[in-house]
C-alpha cells in the first residue's frame, strides 16, 4: 500500500471480515503497516492457527486487537499477550470456541 507520493500508506485500522480462506496467522502473513495500527480486527474467518510469536517481532501501537466470530480458531496463544501486545486496551476474544 503507498499512497500518491509513493510513501508506505498510513494504516490506523485494519479488519479482515469474512475472509474464509484465511487459515493462519503468523509474522509473514501480517502486512508491514500493521505495525503502526492501532485496532486491527479479524471477524468471522476460516482462521484456525496463531502462531505465539507472530508480534514478537513488532514493536507494536496496537490498542485494539479483536478476534469475532471466528468458529476453528479453538485456542489463543497466552503468551502472544507478552511483549507486543501488552500496550492493549481492549482484546476482545467473542464468539470463538476457545475454552
């Protein structure tokens, strides 16, 4: 994503809603710009896996992390908390089968 003078676009909010073929999560299928987001959201996907170092490799600005509605993701990575994601205002793990 650039924007007209060919400078990396500016990305404050990010949700991939509805994204079937969506299956994981790791550090090499984030986009560059997540990094300075500050809400990124996944809702009702295909996804099953987050890898626990996926933002270890970020310094993250995200204050808002939201995964909805997602019916295969079955677990959720506690230590992914750790380190990146500890800056968060909100996580909102709703409507997935995670015990």
């Amino acid at each position: 994503f650039v924007n007209s003078d060919r400078k990396a676009a500016e990305v404050k909010h990010l949700s991939i809603l509805h994204a079937s073929a969506l299956r994981q999560l790791t550090q090499n299928s984030l986009p560059s710009f997540l990094s300075q987001s500050i809400s990124f959201t996944i809702e009702n996907s295909g996804l099953q896996l987050i890898n626990p170092h996926t933002f270890k490799a970020w310094t993250m600005s995200l204050e808002e992390f939201r995964l909805i509605n997602n019916k295969k993701l079955e677990t959720f990575p506690s230590n992914m908390i750790d380190g990146a994601l500890m800056r968060l205002d909100e996580l909102d793990l709703s409507d997935n089968p995670i015990p």
